[in-house]
C-alpha cells in the first residue's frame, strides 16, 4: 500500500521542509536522489543536503492519512487534495518552517498564485500546483494561461 501523508525532512539546524505526497516511498526516493545529484529545486534544502549530508537529513512521517482516505473511500485526487490541505495547514501554522519557499518568492522571482477550480486550493505558485499536480510546470502554465483547456484533469486560473 502506499503511504499517503505528510512528511517532514529536518536537518541538524532544525530547519524543516513539510511537503505531502501519496506515495511516501517514491516521494523520500525523489528527495534524495535530487539532493545527492544537487539539482532538487529547493536550494536551501540542497545546501543543507551537501553541508551537513544526506544521512543527516531526517525525514518523518507527520500525518499518516491512509486509515482517513480508505475509511471515506477517496480516489488519488481527493487522497492528494486533502494530503495537500493537511500540509498547508501545518504551514500555515509553523510559518517559519525553514525550507519551505514563500509564497512570494522562490528562487528570487515573483510567483504566480493559481487556482485548481474543481477543489479551489490555491497555490502560491505554478510550480507548486504543479508539484501537487504531479505535472511539469510548463503543462500547467499553458492551462493557466489558456493555452490548453486543462492539466491533469483539471481547470486551472489565476488566483
């Protein structure tokens, strides 16, 4: 069975990223193999990663949400939407979390905040709905800007 939850990576600094998956094995796997190759689109978390070292980082299970989605018989999109609502509830209330990116910046750019229409989460930016769409950014870019009518099933504008 896969695991669907939120997660944490804490490294020895206490700085966390909190992120949400439905498959916490391939999720921990993706997380690593990027931080090892240094390319993981999270910078500060790289240069946790290569500072202190890969085996220093923790990564732990927050919210097991498995019982929660099979007890209401939830497909892989509500699964991921409410894995998503949980993680933005604990970012909204540990703002300060250290390796999350801002919902103004990342990488030093303005993002752009977008809505899915059909579950009206808004995301700080087109990468991270992309993310939680489980697209590339472009494909979600070209259904925010009307360039195609949807991604990943779903409707997508500004927010």
């Amino acid at each position: 069975m896969t695991k669907i939850c939120t997660y944490t990576i804490t490294s020895v600094s206490g700085n966390r990223y909190v992120g949400s998956t439905t498959n916490y094995k391939r999720r921990t796997a993706t997380h690593k193999r990027e931080l090892l190759a240094g390319v993981h689109k999270n910078v500060p978390l790289t240069r946790a990663a290569a500072r202190y070292g890969i085996d220093a980082l923790k990564f732990e299970v927050l919210d097991d949400l498995d019982g929660i989605c099979a007890e209401l018989n939830l497909d892989h999109a509500q699964s991921t939407t409410l894995a998503r609502f949980i993680e933005q509830i604990r970012l909204d209330n540990e703002p300060s979390s250290g390796y999350n990116m801002s919902a103004t910046t990342t990488g030093g750019s303005t993002c752009r905040p977008v809505v899915c229409v059909e579950t009206g989460v808004t995301f700080p930016s087109i990468t991270s709905a992309a993310e939680w769409a489980g697209v590339t950014y472009s494909s979600l870019r070209d259904a925010v800007v009307g360039r195609s009518a949807t991604c990943a099933g779903y409707n997508w504008q500004d927010a």
